[in-house]
C-alpha cells in the first residue's frame, strides 16, 4: 500500500510579496511612532522619578534601534 503525494497548494503570485511588504510597512510605522513618543514618556518619567538607570539605558537603546527601523516610514 502506497500513499500518494499532493503537491503543497502555492499561494497565487504576489500574494506573499505583498503581505511581506504590509509586515514591513507595519514594523516600519510602529519602529517609527515608538522612537518618537519613547523619548516623551522618558522625560516623563525622569520627572516623576518613575525611571531607574537601567531602565533609562535600555529605553536609550530601544529608541536608536527603532530610530534606524522607522528611518523610511512616512506618516501622511
């Protein structure tokens, strides 16, 4: 007794170009809106005394990587 084989259904052309490039579209945007609010909720926080050093450091670094991620988003 043999078991056949199916071909694996493809997805039709472009399909997953396209929700590739809305992935990036949305990694991109989000990068974008956190590297320019983060620096607000810091001073905030830095205010109010809510932020450790550790903390301040991390957040300093989590806003360069998405400064660099969200470089291409436009936001019209």
């Amino acid at each position: 007794m043999s078991i056949a084989t199916r071909p694996l259904p493809s997805a039709p052309s472009g399909t997953l170009e396209r929700l590739a490039g809305y992935a990036v579209g949305g990694i991109r945007a989000v990068a974008f809106w956190t590297a320019t609010l983060l620096p607000f909720a810091l001073v905030v926080g830095l205010f109010i005394g809510a932020v450790e050093p550790r903390v301040f450091g991390g957040a300093l670094l989590l806003n360069a990587v998405c400064a660099v991620l969200g470089h291409g988003h436009s936001p019209s």
